[in-house]
C-alpha cells in the first residue's frame, strides 16, 4: 500500500484494470476528474446553468427590447421580477434542505421532496393572495394584476408553480444530479424566447412577456418531476426509517432560515441603499457591477451547494471534498481577478464611457470579493453538512449587518465604490473571524492540516485534468518479449497469451495481466485474465520478488497453514536475469476487491472473510513471545531511523528528531516487556490484493491473497487487520496515510462496521481494538512500516515535500503536541 490519496476513480476489476480502461467517443474530449467526480460534475453543471442562464435572459430582453413597447417592458419586468420575488420568500428556504438531507434519507427522499413541494405551494397561494390584497395601495403600476378573476388566478398559481420549478432543482441537486438543471433551465430559457415575438406581434403588451416567461414552467414542472419520481429517487426500503432525524431538520430548517433571510435582505438592500445615497445616475454604473458581481458569487455558492449534496451522502470524505470544491471554485475566481485587474475598464465600457470610469474600480473590488466568497460558502457547506447551524445563522447575520452597516457609512464618504469595499471588508472579517475560531477551538483540524488537504487536491486534480500531470502506467510487453518467460510456465495454453493490461505494482514492480486472445481479421477479442506478470527491472524491485518468492515458498510448506494454502497464490514461473526478476502467477477464480467498492453489503462481507483469514494465517503460526530489545530494534528503531534525514522535508532537522524521540519513546513505553503472540502477517493487506468469490446474494467469500512481498513471521496480532482498516479509511476519504493517522491518534476509536472485522479471528478475550492505547501503538506501528517502505524505493515523481509534508511530518506534528500520546 503506497501513501498516495486514491484517484477519484474507483478501480476496476481484475481483468480490467484502471490502466486498461480507455474513454472513447465524445467523453475522450472531457478532462477525466470532471468525469470521475461527481461533486465537479454537479458544481460545474450548477454554474454552467447559471452562465447559460444569464447569457439567455440577456437574448430574451434583447427581443423583448426590438418588438415590445418600453411601458410593456417596464411592466412585464416588474411582474415576472415579483413573482419571483414572492416565490423566493414562499420556498422558505426549503431548497437548502432538500440538498442536504435528499442524500441521507434513502427512499424516503421522495416524501420529503413531495412535502417541501406542497408546503411551498401552500405558502405560495397565501403570500400571492396577500401580496393582491395590498398591490394596489402601495405598487399602483402593477395593480393590472387584479384586473380580472382570470389574471388573479393566474398570478396566483404561476407563483405556486415558480416555488415548485425552483424546488426541483435542489431536489436535483440532492440527488447528486444536477447536470439535469442546465439541460432544462437551458431548453426552458430557448422555449421562453420562441414564444416571446410571436406573443408580441400578435399585439399583447406586458402579457407577452408574462406568458412567455411562465406559461413554459408548467411543462418543464411535470417534465423534470417525472424523471425524478420515475428514474432519480431511489427506492424505499425497510432500514430507510431510522435515517429520517426530524429533530435534525427542524433544526437545520429553523437556522438556516434566520441565515437565508438575513442573506436575502442583504442582497435586496445593497442597491437600495446605494440609490438612496447618490442618486439614481451616478449609480448605474454600481448597478452594472453588482449585476456581475452576483453572477461571480454563484461560482462558489453552486460549488457550495454540490459540495453540501456530496458530503451529506459521503460525509467521510468530506475535508477532502472541500478541498477539492474550494480549489475548483477558487483557482477559475483567481484568474478572473488578474483578467479583471486588468481589463475591467474595455469590460465596463461595453456599457458606455459613463460606466467604465468608476464601474471599472467598482468591478474590480467585486472580483476581489468574489474570491472570498468562494471560501465563505465552502465553510457554510461544511458547516451545514455538519449540522453547525448556529454558525450558519452567524456568519450569514453577520455579514448582513457588517455589510449594510459599512455600506451606510462609506457611501456617503466614498461615493459608490463604498458599497463594494464594504462588502469586501465584511467578507475579510467574516472569513478571517471564522479561521481564528476554528484555530482557537479546534487542535485537530488546524490550518496546516486544511493546507494539506487542498495541496493535495490541487495536485490529485491537476494530474487528472493537465496532460502533463498525467503519470503513464507501464507499458504493455510485446508478444516477442513475452514468449521466453511464459516458456517457462510448461503450460500447453500459454503460448496464445498477451499482455491485456498494466499497472504499478509495489516497490517499483509492474503488473501485466495475461489473457487469451483470438483473431477473427482485424478484429481482437479479449478474453479474462488467465495469469499475472509481475516484473522488477530495478534492484529494489528485484528483491521485492525475491522476498515474496521465498515468503510464499515458506507459507506453502508450512504444515500448521494447511487448508489454507488455497489462499496463497500458485507460481508458475520464474526467471531471473542480470538485474531483474520476472515472476508468473495464476489467477484464481474471483473478483478484484476493489469491485466491493460499488456493494457497500458485499464490502463489509469481504472485509470480514479477509480480517478472519489474516487472522487465521496469524494465530495458526503464532506464539506467545515476550517483545524484547531484538524485536523492538526490527521494527521500531531502525524503521524510525530512516525518517530522520529526509531531503526535501519542510520540518527542521531539530524538529523532526524531538519528534521521533517522542514516537520510539511511546512505542518503547508500550511494547517493550508485554507477552504477544507473533506470528505471520501479510504486511501490505488491502483491497487490491484480495481475490473474491460470490457465495450468493451479497454475502462473498475469500479466494486468494496477493502480494506478499512484505510479509513476516514475527507480527503481533493485529497488524494486518489494522492496515486494511487504514486502507479503508484511505479509500473512503480519499486522504493520504498521514491524514487518516493522524485522525487516528487523535481520536484513536473504530467505527461499529470496521469492529465487526477488526475482531474477526477466534477468542473472546479482549481485543486489542478496544483499548484506545493498543489502537494508537498499533496504528502507529502500520504508519512507520507503511512510510518506511515507501521511502526504501525513492520515486522523485511520487516522493517529494508534499508527500514528506502530508504523509510523515503530519503525523510526527501529532506526536510532538502529545495528540498521538499512547
């Protein structure tokens, strides 16, 4: 197991490994991590709606401008800006709340979207009927709408359907299915242009714009509504009660809503204040900048909200999902500002010379701004996916008075551009107040740790949408190349074996897997795989094989393992050359274990058929030893001494010695003199490595354990058991080792489903998983053997400060303020 964060990929099975796989026909032309993520997917399919959006709704008024009157404008704008208006208030915020709980609530997603549906119908049909009931005291021009019973109800039931029409996007969005709304908003956006001139020649006034804007929604309701009930919901089942928490929604619902509101009233009341203060002309230049400056605001905010539908379905990845969300939402704001530093002037001139000479300023400072926002509404996602809905309401009245107040006092000082530094500065004392918090009342998740996270997100993005950051995988031997060494197997069917695919193995080695092929002309069928080259063309790899080769020779000829020997895999071939190792295997019956990665039901069952067969390898060979100098000098002491001259590392010399001291001193503390049991371990155990067979339903059994290279006979009991439970944890969130041990050492406490294979072997004594200082010397006795073999094959590309700094210092960083102390 290497300490590199998992690919957003999920592998594949044995006989199609991730290197084999090729994307083909119009997906080849997308970058593959916007392909393979699905936060990136649904936060850019969010924005895109949001350009398209804005893009089409400029064409749509372009029109309305050439074939409607100015007063029809005036008053056809008016209405459809109020009832959208009124159905924002009606929605009551139930769109944030479909996002965050749709993912967690299995089945039962569909009562909750039908109730946020009728609820925001219901308030709808009395906030329309109120607003009626006063229009005409206070907003004379827009009394036309109570001209007739017919345009009453019209009105009525256009804003009820408005709050279902916008609904239905969250509800997409907590489905992780938001490429949906660009598609309809788009096709809605086209339809409402097509029915606007004819609408307009025919002679109606406002009224063509006010049926072309809303008499489309109904369709695009019972269209999007019908994909999502028939196709998207998934279906009910009988454990899907307990995950409806109706005190948590209440809860989320009753802040969020004070949050929302405040947000609203701060958007509403920015130009109104502006206006109040210098007038109607000199602030049509901030108008045009705060337009902009609110379609920038959604880059973040769409990335915030496909991050709150992810990290609700997934919340054990969720620092590295913010990481990714923050760096994908921040890096394009980043860009936009040096464009804009640059040329905001030719940008705001478009509008006219009036408008570049202090909108350009304006724009600038709004770019600025945008920058921030990005990050606030990446911590209001975590925040909301955590439940921290105090701070939610927080931030968000505190950027409303802290915006407004501002925006009060620097207007009249500085004319416009007040308005935007005093969003700015909000924003700056918002973010900044949030990361002294954090600071203060959190040791764990410190800045140094968030660092990590988006360094190593912004290096895991950059090698999946850069082409130079693509790392090639082994090149695939020719047939000439193959045929000396499958001599060797004495197999009659190796001589119509290839090479079908290639990936890294362990230690600098190569994985081939080997098929049947057959030729029909051009055409090549692949068959499944039928054995496994692996190669070491180095010395390090070399004697990675080497050892494996003797370590399986040594279990196979082991009485005290038979039965088990089934496990093991069977070697059909050797060759040794100058340098050089190739070793062939046969490939048992069964499936890759990262093909569990998609059955979370078959998952657990293979994680426990693998924890009792580690197990059973382990008790079957081992005995009760005292742990004595020799012992603790092998696999403490000399480990540890390699991590103490590390080139490239970001932590002192001084530094990294104290902390070492401190790590073998606690590791001396707790083994040092106790009776073990030591016996084989694997030493590498992870999905990768492990062969599975379908026993029926989603119960699968154990087939065959790979890779064996690092196996060794003097192992205390747990060893293997713990490193397939930091895999996991690795693979779940998507963090590098040092990440998930340091968690670990903080909070040294197994989840309820990794106990159940943890504790997999016989007995019942005491497990050494339920005692938070064995978990602790145990985790960090993988972390030591996992880094220290990393570093015996030195990969400049795979080794550099950023893996030092995540996978090594981090966790010293740990042990030297007494968080890993066992």
């Amino acid at each position: 197991m290497t300490a590199h964060p998992p690919s957003l990929r999920h592998p594949g099975p044995a006989h199609m490994p991730v290197s084999g796989r090729r994307r083909r026909g119009w997906k080849s032309l997308v970058p593959s991590g916007l392909m393979a993520s699905s936060l990136l997917r649904n936060g850019y399919a969010l924005i895109a709606n949001s350009g398209l959006s804005a893009v089409l709704g400029l064409a749509f008024w372009f029109l309305a401008a050439r074939y409607c009157s100015q007063e029809a404008i005036g008053l056809g704008g008016a209405i459809t800006a109020t009832i959208v208006n009124l159905s924002n208030a009606a929605q009551l915020n139930f769109g944030n709340l479909l996002v965050r709980f749709v993912p967690t609530i299995g089945g039962r997603a569909g009562r909750l979207v039908l109730f946020a549906y009728a609820t925001s119908v219901v308030a709808s049909v009395v906030v329309a009927a109120g607003f009626l009931l006063v229009v005409g005291a206070f907003m004379p021009k827009l009394g036309v709408l109570t001209d007739s019973a017919g345009v009453i109800a019209w009105f009525v039931v256009t804003v009820a359907i408005w709050s279902v029409f916008a609904l239905q996007d969250s509800a997409l969005s907590g489905l992780r299915q938001s490429i949906w709304v660009p598609v309809s908003k788009t096709i809605y956006q086209v339809v409402k242009i097509a029915m606007l001139v004819p609408l307009a020649l025919v002679g109606l006034g406002w009224e063509a714009i006010a049926l072309s804007w809303t008499v489309p929604v109904v369709v695009f309701v019972l269209a999007v509504n019908l994909l999502i009930f028939r196709r998207l919901l998934p279906k009910a089942g009988p454990g899907d009660l307990h995950l409806l928490d109706r005190r948590a929604m209440a809860r989320f619902f009753g802040w969020d809503y004070i949050g929302s509101v405040s947000m609203m009233v701060a958007w509403t009341a920015t130009p109104l204040i502006v206006l109040n203060f210098v007038g109607a002309a000199e602030s049509a230049s901030f108008f045009v900048a705060w337009t902009i400056f609110t379609s920038l605001y959604y880059v973040g905010s769409s990335m915030g909200l496909s991050l709150l539908a992810e990290g609700a379905s997934d919340s054990g990845r969720l620092r590295s999902l913010a990481a990714d969300a923050a760096v994908m939402s921040v890096l394009p704001l980043l860009g936009l500002v040096v464009l804009m530093l640059v040329f905001a002037h030719p940008v705001m001139s478009v509008f006219g010379a009036a408008y570049a000479a202090e909108g350009a300023s304006i724009l600038r400072v709004f770019t600025i701004t945008s920058v921030i926002s990005a990050v606030l509404s990446i911590y209001l996602s975590i925040a909301r996916t955590k439940g921290w809905m105090r701070s939610v309401a927080a931030v968000e009245v505190s950027l409303m008075v802290l915006a407004l107040g501002a925006g009060a006092v620097l207007v009249p000082l500085q004319g416009p551009i007040g308005m935007a530094h005093a969003w700015l500065l909000a924003m700056l004392v918002v973010t900044c107040g949030i990361g002294v918090l954090a600071l203060v009342t959190n040791r764990r998740h410190s800045v140094h740790d968030w660092g990590m996270a988006v360094a190593a997100s912004l290096k895991r993005l950059s090698s999946q949408f850069l082409p130079f950051g693509c790392r090639p995988g082994p090149a695939l031997p020719v047939e000439a190349d193959l045929r000396p060494i499958l001599a060797f197997t004495a197999r009659p069917d190796a001589s119509n074996w290839r090479a079908l695919a290639a990936e890294p193995g362990p230690e600098g080695t190569s994985v081939i897997y080997l098929g049947d092929h057959a030729a029909d002309g051009a055409v090549v069928h692949e068959t499944e795989t039928k054995a496994i080259l692996r190669s070491g063309h180095d010395p390090i790899a070399a004697a990675y094989l080497e050892r494996m080769i003797d370590n399986l020779d040594l279990l196979q000829a082991d009485p005290r393992l038979e039965g088990l020997s089934t496990v093991l895999p069977s070697r059909l071939a050797v060759r040794r050359t100058e340098g050089a190792v190739d070793c062939i295997e046969t490939v048992v019956e069964g499936e890759d274990g990262r093909g569990l990665l998609r059955n979370p039901a078959q998952l657990q069952s293979g994680l426990v058929a693998a924890g009792r067969a580690a197990a059973l390898v382990h008790g079957r060979t081992a005995s009760q030893r005292s742990i004595d100098e020799v012992w603790f000098r092998e696999w403490v002491e000399r480990p540890a001494a390699q991590l103490l001259h590390l080139p490239g590392s970001m932590m002192s010399s001084a530094r990294r010695k104290q902390a070492l001291d401190m790590f073998v001193a606690e590791q001396r503390r707790y083994w040092l003199g106790r009776d073990e049991r030591l016996g084989w371990c694997h030493g590498d155990l992870q999905l990768r490595n492990l062969r599975f067979a379908r026993a029926g339903g989603d119960i699968v059994s154990l087939a065959s354990i790979l890779e064996w290279g690092n196996a060794r006979s003097n192992a205390p009991d747990g060893f293997d058991a713990c490193g397939l439970a930091i895999a996991m944890r690795m693979t779940a969130s998507a963090e590098p080792l040092g990440a998930v041990v340091s968690d670990l050492l903080w909070v040294s406490e197994w989840h309820a489903d990794e106990r159940t294979w943890l504790a997999a072997g016989p007995g019942d004594a005491p497990h050494w998983s339920d005692d938070a200082g064995a978990t602790r010397a145990m985790v960090s006795l993988v972390w030591l053997h996992q880094v220290s073999e990393r570093m015996r094959h030195p990969d400049p590309e795979g080794i550099g400060r950023l893996w030092m700094a995540s996978n090594v210092d981090r966790v010293l960083r740990v042990v030297s303020s007494n968080g890993g102390s066992i």
